[in-house]
C-alpha cells in the first residue's frame, strides 16, 4: 500500500504489517474450470490467485481490491488527508486496510500521556464471502501498534454494478472523520480513561473469567495441568510489558488491549467476528 505523509512526520516506531493485498483475481465460469456441468445459482467461481476460493451466481458482481482500496486512496490524497496504512491478506480470501491518519491535532492521550492513540479507518473485503465489504472507524494504539476496533460509526460508501464488476464511490472522507470527531471519538477518550484508572486487582483471576466469559481460549493448558495456556500467557505478558512501559499498575484499559492483541492478532476469526468480540470485551470492562 501507498503512504501519504503530506509533510506530516513519521510517527511510527515499529514496522507495521505490509501485506499485498492487490492480487490476482477474476471470475470464471465454473464448468470451463471442472468440465462438468454446474447447477442454477452456481455458475461462476470466483478465483484469487489460481485459487477457487468462492462459487457464485452469474449476477454476482465481483469488487477487485484494487477498485475499492484504491479509491480509498484517492480520496483521501484528494483530500489533503495524509495516513499511513497497515494491510493484512488472509490466504488470498479476505482483506483489511487500515488507514492511520497522521494529522497531530487529532490524536489522543490516555492518562499520563505516554499512551497516544490516532484515529483509523479500516476497510474491509473479501472473495470468499467470509465478511462483507465495509468501511467503518477505529483507533490505533502506537504503544503497541495494535488497532481498537469500538467505535460504531461506520464509512458510508455506494456501489454502481456495471456488469459483473463493482465500482465503490467513496463519499467525502474529511467530513466524516470531523462528525466522528464531534460526536465519538471524545467520548470514547473518556471511556479510555476511566479503564485506565481502574486497577486489575487479581491477573490471573482477570484474564480468566474474561477469556472464559467470550469463549476466546482456554485459561488452563488442560484438566490436568492448571499452568495458563499459550494464549493466557500472552495476555499476561502483554500486561505486565505495557505496565512497565506505562509506568503504572495494570489497570482494565491495559488489559482491554492486550486481549485487544490477542484477539486480532492470534485468534483465527473473521475480521467482523474479531470487531464485534472486540467492541463486548470493551463494553463489558467498563461495567467491571
């Protein structure tokens, strides 16, 4: 993916995911492909990288990545909107692209201000039909460069069919970045805050019940053997990292985020599954 810094400097520290996510695909009539006959309603295979990855209909439109993330791209450079991006690609199925928008005025800092967050926008799409293409509004956490995915303002866009292609018209992006400015992402800096001001009491009793509440892993290697798991470890190691670079005792807002690490991360779930446990983890610490 493109970078536009539009003179703003670089704010990362570590090398964020890369991955191409411009490859090859096209739809194909299913019978040429397995020489026999295909039924009514599954007349195409959609194909990424000579791989059948999804069978279609012959009305399906199919939308390339690089008909939508491009246009993304163009927007916000025609805008004057300067980002960075992170792109992820499962197995040449399905596609995010995080935009991380550079402007210094619209960051945020959570409690002794060593932890700032920016705005992000994520666009989604997949070939195999695991999640529908979507845009929608989140945060980036530069501590550990590691996306928050709470937000419910979504990135309005429509699509024009015109055969069996999909073209996306994106809507003008710096007037919903400022209505999401105004109406979200200062009240969510407020939630932010106050799990970064209630301590974790107990860690292991912590990462237990939430990891057991969501279904996200075991706590326990197995019956037999009462040690954390892999995954239980990870959470834990990620709290007492941050802690120590935080300079504070482990607190709800560390701890959201290092199943937020986890979750995203680790766990093999669909990019919607991933938001939607991200956004229950996050509502229900603050009620904790």
């Amino acid at each position: 993916m493109k970078t536009n810094m539009q003179n703003e400097r670089v704010f990362l520290t570590k090398e964020l995911q890369q991955d191409n996510v411009f490859v090859k695909s096209k739809l194909a009539e299913l019978s040429s492909l397995t020489g026999m006959p295909s039924r009514r309603g599954l007349e195409r295979a959609l194909v990424s990288e000579n791989q059948i990855v999804n069978v279609v209909s012959d009305s399906y439109g199919h939308l390339p990545n690089e008909k939508f993330f491009y246009e993304v791209e163009a927007r916000l450079i025609s805008e004057g909107i300067g980002y960075q991006t992170r792109s992820i690609n499962r197995e040449n199925r399905s596609f995010a692209v995080d935009y991380i928008l550079c402007d210094e005025s619209l960051h945020i800092k959570i409690k002794n201000g060593m932890d700032k967050l920016r705005p992000m926008l994520r666009f989604i799409n997949s070939y195999d039909g695991s999640c529908r293409t979507a845009g929608y509004f989140g945060f980036f956490r530069e501590l550990c460069s590691n996306g928050l995915h709470v937000a419910h303002s979504n990135i309005g866009f429509s699509v024009k069919h015109k055969g069996d292609i999909v073209e996306v018209v994106v809507p003008e992006i710096r007037l919903m970045v400022e209505k999401f400015m105004d109406n979200e992402y200062y009240s969510l800096h407020r939630k932010f805050e106050v799990l970064a001001e209630r301590p974790i009491k107990d860690l292991k009793d912590f990462v237990k019940v939430t990891a057991e509440k969501f279904k996200l892993f075991q706590y326990e290697c197995s019956a037999k053997n009462p040690e954390p798991s892999l995954n239980a470890r990870m959470v834990l190691d990620i709290i007492h990292r941050e802690s120590r670079l935080l300079h504070a005792q482990p607190s709800l807002w560390v701890g959201y985020n290092a199943f937020n690490a986890v979750l995203h991360g680790k766990l093999k779930k669909t990019f919607e599954a991933q938001k939607q446990l991200d956004s229950k983890i996050f509502e229900h610490l603050l009620t904790v």
